[in-house]
C-alpha cells in the first residue's frame, strides 16, 4: 500500500495518508485565547483533512492538548459546535506543555478517506 504525505518539511509532515487511513500531525492556532487558538486550529485540521480526501464527519479520533485544563469548557464550546454530532470521534483530552508558550491548545487526528477519494 502506498504511502503519500502533504506539507511536508524537513522535521514532518503535516498529513499522512496510508491507504484509507488519513494522520495529521499535530495543529495549533493562532489567536489570543483559547476561544480564537480552538477555531483556527480546527480551521487548520479541516484544510489538511480536505487535501488529503477527508472531512471532520470521517474523523476515527482526535487528542487534544491544553496547556491549562482551565480551559476545558472554552475548548469544548468551539468543538462541540465543530465537530460532526452525527460522527463524532473517539476522543482524549489532557493538559501538557505545549511547543511553545504562546500555544494554548493543540489537536491530532486520524481519519478515514471519503469513497470518492
């Protein structure tokens, strides 16, 4: 089975397709809270999961990063209004230092193609 891979750089890619299987790398986003941090990046997980023949209703499962679980509600509001209510992911979330201080939230998930790909 072949494997192609999207955005690459010198340390990674930011998606991996094998197969039927789509993996994304971890995303951020910018903004200057939580709220703004959420949106963008799952603005950035819809971009790379359509590159590579996806959408958020195929999403397999998805973890989540907060750099302060006081955040939980904030992230929470933004993704429950995102994701997919018919086809929600297996999820985790849990608290870590992220990258970079300025990073509030990240997010990494895997998909399935969709049939037209």
């Amino acid at each position: 089975m072949s494997i192609t891979r999207l955005g690459t750089g010198p340390r990674m890619a930011q998606a991996v397709i094998h197969g039927t299987t789509v993996h994304l790398a971890g995303q951020v986003g910018n903004g200057a809270d939580i709220t703004a941090q959420t949106r963008d990046m799952l603005a950035n997980v819809e971009h790379w999961l359509d590159a590579a023949g996806s959408d958020k209703s195929h999403l397999v499962s998805a973890t989540i990063w907060l750099a302060n679980m006081d955040d939980f509600a904030a992230m929470n509001a933004v993704w429950e209004a995102w994701v997919d209510p018919e086809n929600p992911p297996a999820r985790a979330c849990t608290e870590a230092r992220l990258a970079a201080p300025e990073f509030l939230v990240e997010v990494m998930v895997t998909a399935a193609r969709r049939a037209d790909r």
